[in-house]
C-alpha cells in the first residue's frame, strides 16, 4: 500500500494545488481517465469543505489529504479539524446543531451532496476532534507493454 499525504493551509488558493496532485496520483494509481474529471471535483469538493470550516472555526491547523493506493482501489481522504457538534451518519449528515449558522449547515450539506454524487464510495465521519471524508475508486492493474 503506497500513500501520499498533503497537508496544507486553510486557503482556498491550495485547493487547486490538492486537485492536481491527486489526480495526477491517481492516474498513476490506475484509476480510470474517464473518472480522474470526477477525482478533481470531489476532493476540490472535500478541501473546500475543510477550508471553510478550518476559517468559519479561526482553526490555522492544516488540512489533511491522503492518498492511498492499495490493491485493487484507490482512496483520498480529507480531513479536517473543526469540531462537529453530532457526527453525520454515512454522507447525508445529520440533523443541524441549533447553535450552528444554518447557512454553514446547508453549505456543508450541499458539498456533501456534490461528493456523494460524484463519487459512489463515500464514508463522513465527524466528531469533536475533527471531521473525515474518505473516497475511494476501483482501480485496473497497469498491462505492461510487450
């Protein structure tokens, strides 16, 4: 199992940059090309998300990306370190805290509804400690060339 792991600061300018490296990994990882477009969207998706939470928070940790090629997939994971009042269960979220701003709410929730359809592999989780995103991908082995 190969992994490449980014960490950046909650800027929306290094997003792009998250976007880039992993589709240029995954591609490597044999993950098909028509689906590196969707690659790209997703974890552009997923950053973003962490961006906005990391500045809505006042959090300068870094963001968190992974990128895991194992045997027959691939998978990017995002992570982030703003606390989440209730964890979502699976990629639909659950209910909103009260005390959230419920524009926040229905902007997090719509960038999980991207990646959920984007992507047909997608585990949330979310806590006090943090919150995770985590795509995966099949892959198809490289044919080496007679």
């Amino acid at each position: 199992m190969a992994t490449v792991e980014l960490r950046f600061s909650p800027l929306p300018e290094h997003v792009r940059t998250a976007r880039l490296v992993a589709a240029a990994v995954a591609r490597r990882a044999g993950v098909d090309e028509a689906v590196l477009d969707e690659v790209r969207l997703a974890v552009g998706e997923a950053c973003t998300r962490a961006v906005g939470l990391h500045q809505s928070g006042g959090i300068s940790a870094p963001v968190r990306v992974a990128l895991i090629e194992e045997e027959k997939q691939f998978s990017i994971e995002v992570g982030d370190e703003a606390p989440h009042a209730v964890a979502p269960a699976g990629a639909s979220g659950a209910a909103p805290d009260a005390a959230d701003d419920p524009d926040a709410e229905g902007e997090d929730e719509m960038g999980l509804a991207v990646i959920s359809g984007l992507v047909d592999d997608v585990e949330v989780s979310a806590g006090a400690d943090g919150g995770l995103i985590r795509m995966t991908w099949p892959t198809t082995p490289a044919t080496l060339l007679p």
